[in-house]
C-alpha cells in the first residue's frame, strides 16, 4: 500500500472514530430525554450529573424504588446494591456495610451522610454504635458511590459514600401517616406534612418504633469457653441476641427563596447489647444513643449567568450512653495478680460513655462558562470536639508473658472505680481535633 493510500485509510478512520462517538454521545443524550429519567447523582463529584457519565461506580436509589422493594430500614434497600452486602457487628448488632468486599470492625471506611453532611462518630470513625436502623418514610433518595471517594468526601471514603437525600415539601403530599406491626413485637408509626407556611416551605416528619430484635439464638459465646478453663457455670448461652431497641426519628426542613434550614434527631433508647461487648450474652445492659443534626445552607444555582455559589453551616452532636455493661456476667472467674494466687467470681462490669459535637463551615462556586467544563472552588473548616468522656470499671487489662493481656480485678473487692488519668485507668480523654480545606476541580 502507498504512502498516499495510508494516509487516506487513516484520515477515514479518524473521520469515522469522530462521527461513531459523536453518535453514540447524541444517543445517550436521546435515551435520557426518551426515558424521561432524571437519574443525576452529585455524590461523585459534588455536582448533578448523569449516573452513566459519573467518575465513580454509582446507583441513586428512589422513594419509588424504595416503595417497590419493600424495605422499611436502609439495611434493607442498600442489599439492593451491586457490590454491597449489609452485615451486623456482635457487639450492639450494628449494621456493617461492606463495598467490593472491604469490610473492617465497624466499617469506617465507608462514609455515611444525610443530606451532604457526615454522621462519622469520632469515637471509631463510623456513624455510631448505637444509631441501629435508619427508616425509609422520610427518604427522597439515597445515592450510593463504590470505589473510593476520598478526593471528594475526605479520608473517611476510602472505600465508599452514601448520602441520604431527606424528602422536601414538595416531596410530600399534604399529611401521610402510617401504622406497622410485625414479628418480635415490632411496632412503629409515622406521621409526615409537607406544605406551605406563609411563604416558607415545610417539611415535618416524626417516627415512633420499638423492636425485641430478631430473636436469634446464641448456642455458645466467650463466657462458655471460660467456663470450661474455670469449673464455673456463668454463661448466659444458650440464649437469644439482645438486639432490640426503641426509636424516635424527627425531621423538620425550612426552605425560603435561597436558604435552607434542616434539623433532625435520632434517639434509640433501650439498646441492646447484641452478642455482647465481649461476644459474652448479656440481657440486662440497655444502651442510650442520640444523635441531633442542623445545618443552614444557602443557595444561589444562578449568581450571575455562569456562576452558582453555595454556603453551609452545620452542627452535628451526639452522646452514647450506657448503664453498666457486664462484659462478662457474675459468676465467671478471673484470677487477681496477688501472692499466693488469690482469685476473685465476679462479673466484669464497665460504662464507657462520650459526648461529641461537629461544627463545619464550607463555601463552594461552580463556574460553567466553558463549553465542555466546569469549574468547581471551595473552601471549609471543621471543628471536630470529644468534650466529655466518662468511665467506670472494676477491671483492668495485666499482660501475662506467653498469654497475652488478660482482665484482672482492679482491687480485692472488685469493686467499680471511676477510670481517671491520675489513677491510670482512662481510656480515652476530651479532646477535639481542627482542620481547613480548600480544593479546586475540574
């Protein structure tokens, strides 16, 4: 073949590779408009886009969708999702998800939010032990990113994001209300209004619920080994999984001309245990979980013809607290570090308890005067303060060479003491952690 007839060939081919993808980009364009689906996720990368041309693998999940499935917690309508499965921790039966198989004690590395602002717990970097199930009534749409996400949402996405769109007034028509009942005594009922104040947008939603949990049984747990080692019959196995709670959930959401005003709490009193903090049954704990979120945003989509500029504030405050928690129950044996190898039957008994509260500051502007990008600014500030931790316990941890740490009574009575710095006992103190971003995309 010539020179000549070479550079025909390739000049065809180029001309055709442009016009194929030129069509196929039309194509989409005409499937989209045909299908009528707004189907656009800002998870991926802080703007709405279609799902097919986001960066990140994506699923944005419907109130249609959830209503079709028939999940009533979003445990249930995340099972749904391509690459996802929803597990439960032991201890507090807290839900676990796990993106592409990547799961840890309490998957931190997945990043829960409601509405773009985060419900990551210091403590262990998830959303809470003691948050349990989030309901469904109140949801617009859930967004759903697998793969990492960090570069947009911060180092607790390093394996997947989740955001959780509340419904607005004009997702809700008039008052709707509803009853359920179910199996283990489950019972809850919703009220929810969306309409018009003046002329201030209204949306109010108020949840009430109480579950004995699944009920499933435990045959054996940590205290039954112990029992083997020590001659003792403590153990509470075979017994049933301690994973009922109840629930109050509560929403209000306020939108006037450019500004948004968002309040929601979660409170899950009367929480069970699960398999127990040690993997060892206890019936008696109950947990106290509570979680209250604000944020005010303001938001202006047409600034000027090619700038839209966003601001938001928010507080995020939460405290987990406990009654004493018998990590291992009465009865069980642990010997005590003194001469002549006195040991002690009690039960090991702790109240870890800390409060939390989260305070960001953020501004973004996004520019679309070019043809095929957009430009996208901000800048934040996040306050991040553990300001109260409190325990007592009447145990401690003594490492054993050839063993391992191993609980010991803290004194001959194995009494409970307050856990302090000056008698070295603290686990963890107040503290509160800073930081500024600023980030520049295209």
């Amino acid at each position: 073949m010539t020179n000549a007839a070479c550079r025909r060939l390739l000049a065809v081919l180029c001309l055709s590779s442009s016009v194929l993808a030129g069509q196929a980009e039309a194509d989409d364009q005409m499937l989209l408009m045909l299908s009528g689906d707004e189907q656009l996720v800002s998870i991926a990368t802080g703007t709405p886009q279609p799902v097919s041309k986001a960066p990140s693998v994506a699923t944005v999940i419907t109130a249609a969708d959830i209503r079709a499935t028939g999940a009533t917690t979003l445990s249930d309508v995340l099972e749904s999702v391509p690459g996802m499965h929803v597990s439960r921790s032991g201890l507090l039966w807290a839900p676990l998800y796990s993106i592409r198989g990547i799961q840890t004690l309490f998957t931190p590395e997945v990043l829960i939010m409601i509405n773009g602002i985060p419900l990551t717990n210091s403590y262990y970097g998830d959303r809470g032990r003691l948050m349990g199930d989030i309901p469904l009534e109140h949801i617009a749409r859930i967004e759903v990113i697998r793969g990492p996400g960090s570069a947009v949402h911060g180092a607790e996405a390093v394996s997947g994001a989740i955001n959780i769109i509340t419904r607005t007034a004009s997702d809700i028509a008039g008052t709707e209300s509803g009853l359920r009942a179910g199996s283990y005594r489950t019972y809850d009922g919703w009220v929810q209004h969306g309409g018009k104040w003046g002329e201030v947008d209204v949306a109010a939603y108020l949840r009430l619920g109480t579950t004995e949990g699944s009920g499933g049984t435990v045959g054996a747990d940590a205290q039954t080994a112990l029992d083997r080692t020590f001659g003792t019959r403590a153990s509470n196995a075979p017994g049933p999984v301690q994973n009922g709670y109840d629930s109050i959930d509560a929403r209000l959401d306020l939108a006037l001309d450019h500004w948004r005003l968002r309040l929601g709490h979660i409170d899950r009193p009367n929480h069970g245990t699960g398999t127990g903090v040690a993997d060892a049954l206890d019936p008696l704990t109950k947990g106290h979980g509570k979680y209250t979120n604000l944020d005010l945003t303001w938001h202006n989509p047409k600034l000027t013809e090619n700038w839209a500029l966003t601001a938001q504030a928010s507080y995020y405050d939460t405290s987990e607290e406990e009654v004493d928690i018998t990590l291992f129950p009465a009865g069980s044996a642990f010997p005590l570090a003194l001469p002549g190898g006195a040991s002690s039957t009690v039960g090991m008994v702790g109240r870890p308890e800390h409060w939390e509260r989260q305070q960001r500051l953020s501004v973004s502007a996004l520019y679309g005067g070019f043809e095929k990008h957009k430009l996208r600014a901000g800048a934040g500030y996040n306050l991040v303060d553990m300001y109260r931790v409190t325990e007592t316990k009447n145990f401690t941890f003594v490492y054993i060479p050839g063993v391992g740490y191993v609980p010991q009574c803290i004194n001959l009575a194995c009494s409970i003491v307050e856990a302090t710095q000056a008698n070295g006992l603290a686990f963890l103190t107040p503290h509160e952690r800073r930081s500024v971003f600023a980030y520049l995309q295209d």
